[in-house]
C-alpha cells in the first residue's frame, strides 16, 4: 500500500510582503478609548517548490518527486484587533485592554502613580491559558531622559507553568 502526500516548501526560501497596522483614538478631557488592528490586510508572497512524497510499506521506504519549482504561495497573517480605555485621575493612570487575535484573547488592566519625577506601576492580565499573571515596575524621569524596571510574570512555555521576566528600558523623551 502506498500512501501520497504533496508537500509545500522550499530550501530556505524568501518570501516578500505587505502589512499594515490601523488605529484609532478617542480623546475626552482625562478619558482615552482606543481601538486598533494590527496585522490588517497583511500577507507574504513566497516561491516555493512542492515535493510529492511517496510511502511504500511493502518496502519501508520514501520516495520523493519535484512536482513544481517556483511555485507561488501567499500567506495571510491572521489580523489582531485592540481595544483599550484609560482614565487619569490627579497624578494617577488606570489602564485596561482586550486582545483579540485569531488563537487567543487576553485581557490587561494596571495603573501608574506618579510622585514627582517617580512612577510605580502595577498590573494584571489574563494569558491566553486563563492564568492570571501580574506585573510591577518603577520609572524615574531625569528631564528628558527615562529609566524604567519592570517585572512580569507569564506562562508561555510547554508546561504552562509561571515564569517572571525583568524588563529594563532607557526612553528619550
């Protein structure tokens, strides 16, 4: 018996494309909503070669044919849609989002308290495996130069278990 697949591929094959990222915000006295898309409309054209690969269990062995060379594929990139609101009260930032996507939804919240050229920073979300993870960090402003620390945790590896991750930033402002 022989079993046939036809695979799609390429011997470490460039792809060329297109992408777009869109945006909107609404600003009211201390109130911002925002909504966004990322990824819209975006795709990758690549030549690639397809390869028909024969399996005979009479012999246990694999052949393999070149069918095409050059061979046009496009892919799409799923598009992931935002939607964020903050409102400032005083010296104070409270900050929330959905993240949409076409695997995953997750959601965000966290606020930011300012005292004098000082930021602590506080939040928590929700990861695509229904954990919730926290995040902390702290900003110091020196005029026109910022340095940010921040810590978060998460669950991205095969395990699912929890993960922390330091963060370190130098903004221009």
């Amino acid at each position: 018996m022989q079993s046939v697949a036809a695979v799609v591929g390429g011997d470490g094959g460039m792809g060329s494309g297109i992408g777009s990222d869109v945006g909107a915000v609404l600003f009211y006295r201390s109130f911002e909503l925002g909504v966004g898309l990322n990824d819209f409309g975006s795709q990758i054209r690549w030549k690639t070669t397809v390869r028909r690969h024969l399996y005979d269990d009479a012999t246990n062995q694999f052949t393999t044919t070149e069918v095409a060379s050059g061979e046009r594929f496009v892919s799409r990139i799923p598009v992931t849609t935002t939607i964020n609101g903050a409102k400032r009260i005083g010296r104070t930032t409270v900050a929330a989002d959905i993240v949409a996507g076409d695997l995953r939804t997750s959601m965000h919240a966290g606020a930011e308290f300012w005292f004098g050229m000082l930021a602590l920073r506080s939040g928590l979300s929700r990861d695509q495996n229904k954990m919730a993870q926290f995040a902390g960090g702290a900003g110091y402003r020196f005029g026109k130069i910022g340095l940010d620390l921040a810590v978060a945790t998460n669950s991205r590896n095969i395990e699912r278990e929890r993960g922390a991750e330091l963060s370190a930033s130098l903004s221009l402002y």
